[in-house]
C-alpha cells in the first residue's frame, strides 16, 4: 500500500502537479560536504571498478570501530532493506515465523512472505505508549520462531524503547537462542542521543546511511552481525549485487567522521520540527509525543472516514501515509517531518482544516 501510494505521487508529480510530500521518511537536509567532495574525488581516481562484495575495508573498519567489533563481522549493502531482507531469508524457511511488533515498516512483513514464512504480528497500543507486553511477546514464541525484528526507534511511531525495555527483550531473545534483528536506521534521531549499539552474539545489527545523513538516493547502509553469518550474507552479495560503488563508500566512509556533529545538528532539527507539529495537530487529533524523529502518527477522529480524507488532502496537494500501511491502524496517519519549517506550518495547518471539513 505505502509503495503503491508512492509510485501514484510520483505520477502525479510527472504530470506536474505539486505535492507535498509528507508521506515519505526522506530528509531534505543534504549529506556533509565533504561526504560530496570526497565521491567526486574518488571517481576521479578511478574508484568506480568491481569491488569486494564485503564492502572496503577502510568503511568496515570504521563501521566496526563504533559498534565493538571486527571488520569481518560488517557487510556493506545497498541500504538497509537490502541487509534486512538477506539476514531474514538466512534465517527463515518456508513456514517459520517472524516476531514484529506492529506497527512497523511494511518491508518486515512483505519480505517475510515473500520467502514464504510467516510474519507473526504483536499489536502495541497508542493509549499504553507503544509499551511492549511481555507476556504476550513469551506467549508468541515457539518452536518455529527463528528470529525478532525490533525497529527502535520505530518507524512510524518515531518511540524509542528505553534501555531497560531494550535489554529485556536481548535477554528473552537470548535466553531463547532466537536472533534479534535490530533496524538502527532512526537510531541517530533519538532526542537524547543514544550510545552506539555494541555488537552481541545474539544480535543483528542493520543500519543505513539514508536518515542521518540525508543519503536516502545514495543506497548505502550495512549490517553488524556474527562472523558466520556476515560470511554468507557475503555470498548472496557476490550472486546478486556484487558490490555498493567504491565512490559511495569512500563517501559514507568520510561521513562518518562527522558522524558525532552532524546528528546532533540533525537531532535538533528533528525535535524542533516534532514540537511545531505537536503544537499544531493537537486542536483535532490525538498522539503520542515522539522521543525520536522523523514521525508523527496521530489518530483521525473516529467519525471520519480515512479514505475520504486522504483523498480530500491529497486534492489539496499534501501527501501522508495511511496508518493502515503500517498494521492495523485504519484511523491514523503517519507524517513525516520532512519539510522546512515554514513548508511544514503551511502542511500542518492544511490537514487540520482538511480535519474539521471532515468531521
């Protein structure tokens, strides 16, 4: 559904009606000079040739250097979906499950039956903010369970699980023998900014440079894992993909030098844009308050109809996601904060107009 949505706004846009695009999770600020400087650099220097389907050693090691672990244990993909989807097809076959807790990124559930197992959903609530039950997560563990996604903070939601609540869903994955699949692809948003996530045996680790650096085109992330399993995830990079250009990672490889500045630069951004909308959306609707960016996920008053409002805002040329995308939330919207400031006020206030014209 997300997807479909996207590729009717691109269609619309090619016609040449504006919309504001408030249903994609693409930063506008752009990535660090240097990260520019550095790619024309390297193409310069010829680094546009075959490479090691690993990734280079110089970004692995870098990678590796934040996360407590060795360079072998890191594999460079073209973003994270990429080293989502090969670390769920290295654990499931045909009729495992997956734990997800909903709402969640629709690729989790796509690719989990795409290879034919099943995507076992844990429905959390707005009105208890998002907290996990962990009765319910024990009571959905079984014999056929071969791996848990957490995706924190969570895309749509944009809530962080506090350390505690974290460690405790590692430790019952451990304590299991079942993998736990971390996305880390908002991590770097938190509000209060967060340690670097430390590679564990039980863990895995998937991350992109498309959030905090503004590199959403580029397609270059990685994942962290243990060394037997980055060993065969290299294997499904050599007959698929080969390789992510060398140019881009000699650029990403500069960006994360910056790492530390530049988020902190965009963490403000973040919480500064989730304060406007809060400020905004709260006269017609109803939502937790993010700890993290790029999201919010309010909820529609229940006397109106969903569809007809998305159809009415899209004809006022504003675009959001629809909550059922993302699980079973038929009354809310996920806005991403993606937009300047004063294009942002001019959104907000148009979808709570669009609101009131629809109760």
């Amino acid at each position: 559904m997300l997807y479909e949505l996207s590729e009717k706004i691109y269609k619309l846009e090619n016609e040449g009606k504006r919309v504001i695009r408030l249903d994609i999770g693409e930063p506008d600020w752009r990535p660090p000079e240097s990260a520019f400087r550095t790619l024309l650099d390297s193409l310069e220097d010829g680094r546009d040739r075959y490479a090691s389907a690993a990734g280079e050693l110089e970004l692995r090691e870098k990678i590796a250097e934040l996360h407590g672990c060795d360079a072998r244990n890191v594999v460079i993909t073209p973003g994270s979906k990429w080293g989502i989807f090969m670390l769920l097809k290295l654990h499931l076959k045909s009729r495992d499950n997956a734990i997800i807790f909903s709402p969640h990124w629709p690729a989790y559930e796509l690719i989990c039956k795409s290879l034919k197992a099943n995507p076992r959903i844990l429905k959390l609530k707005s009105e208890d903010n998002w907290r996990i039950n962990f009765a319910s997560l024990e009571d959905a563990i079984d014999s056929k369970t071969k791996i848990i996604i957490l995706n924190s903070p969570c895309n749509p939601t944009s809530h962080a699980w506090g350390e505690r609540e974290e460690r405790n869903i590692m430790e019952l994955a451990s304590e299991r023998g079942i993998p736990l699949l971390v996305d880390d692809a908002y991590r770097d948003l938190c509000f209060r900014r967060r340690k670097e996530r430390q590679l564990g045996d039980n863990l895995l680790i998937a991350n992109t440079f498309s959030k905090t650096f503004g590199m959403t085109g580029w397609r270059i992330g990685y994942i962290a894992v243990p060394a037997e399993i980055a060993h065969k995830a290299v294997k499904l990079n050599q007959i698929t993909i080969n390789n992510v250009s060398v140019f881009l990672q000699m650029a990403a490889s500069k960006a994360i030098e910056e790492k530390m500045k530049f988020a902190e630069k965009v963490r403000k951004i973040c919480k500064r844009r989730a304060e406007i909308a809060a400020g905004i959306l709260v006269r017609r609707m109803h939502f937790t308050h993010p700890n993290a960016g790029l999201y919010l996920f309010p909820k529609l008053p229940e006397r109106i109809d969903t569809g007809r409002f998305l159809r009415r805002l899209l004809e006022n040329g504003i675009a959001v996601a629809p909550g059922n995308a993302f699980g079973e939330y038929k009354q809310h919207i996920r806005i991403s904060l993606c937009k300047r400031e004063e294009i942002l006020k001019k959104a907000l206030d148009k979808i709570v107009e669009v609101v009131e014209e629809c109760e």
